[in-house]
C-alpha cells in the first residue's frame, strides 16, 4: 500500500521587528537593613566601654586624691606618735644596755657596742627629723 503524503502547507515568514539592544538598567543601590543597624549599635556599644573605662580611672584618681588629702591632715599625729615611740624605746635599750653585767674580758666589746648603739641612735634621729621636713613639705604643698 501506498500512502500518500500530502505536501505541508508552507507558512510564510512574518517579518520580525530587528532586534534591539537593552541596556542594562542601573539598579538603585540598596542598603542592608543589617549593616545599617549594625553601625550605630557597635557605636554606641564602643562609646558605653569607653565611658565605663574612663569612669573606673576617675573613680581611682578621687580615691587617691582622698587618700592623699587623709594623709596630709593626720601626718602631723602620726610623726608625733612615732617620736614618743622612739623616746620610749631609746630609754629602754639604755637601761637594758647598763645593766649588762660582764666580766672584765667583754668589757671592750661593751663600749665598743655601746658607742655603736649611740651611732645608731644618732642615725634615728637624723632620719627621724628628714620625715619630719619631708611631712611638713607635703603637708604645705
């Protein structure tokens, strides 16, 4: 059997408009709802550490400026207390220094030791009145 085959209509072409180029559109620059919000909290966040570090030193600087002004009303009370204290205690190694009883060998070693202990006390003394000035040019600056 033969089949026929039927000859295919031909369509003609439709004309096409020419193809034209697009531009490519500028999009308009978006800003990120995250990095927007992001900046003024990290600001804020470095600002609030900021001023906590700052406000530990000035509370360090009052307490020390407190300190310094405590010192400077009771220096007067405390040298005066030290004084007294170094009386009593030269009084008392005097008196525990001539009543040492030693045979005629040490009695050459006991003045040499005695003179050294006056030595000593003179040394006190010196260094007793230079925290005197010392106190005193505190105290007036």
């Amino acid at each position: 059997m033969a089949t026929t085959a039927k000859a295919s209509a031909r369509k003609t072409a439709a004309k096409k408009a020419p193809a034209r180029k697009t531009t490519a559109k500028r999009a308009a620059p978006r800003k990120t709802v995250a990095a927007s919000k992001a900046a003024p909290k990290l600001k804020q966040s470095a600002e609030k550490a900021l001023h906590i570090y700052l406000g530990i030193i000035g509370k360090g600087i009052d307490t020390v400026q407190e300190n310094i002004e405590s010192v400077r009303k009771d220096s007067d009370k405390y040298v005066k207390s030290y004084e007294k204290r170094g009386v009593q205690l030269r009084k008392k190694l005097s008196k525990r220094f001539d009543n040492l009883d030693i045979s005629g060998e040490f009695d050459e070693a006991v003045e040499d030791a005695k003179e050294q202990m006056v030595k000593l006390q003179d040394q006190f003394e010196d260094v007793v009145e230079t925290a005197k000035d010392k106190y005193k040019a505190a105290k007036a600056a």
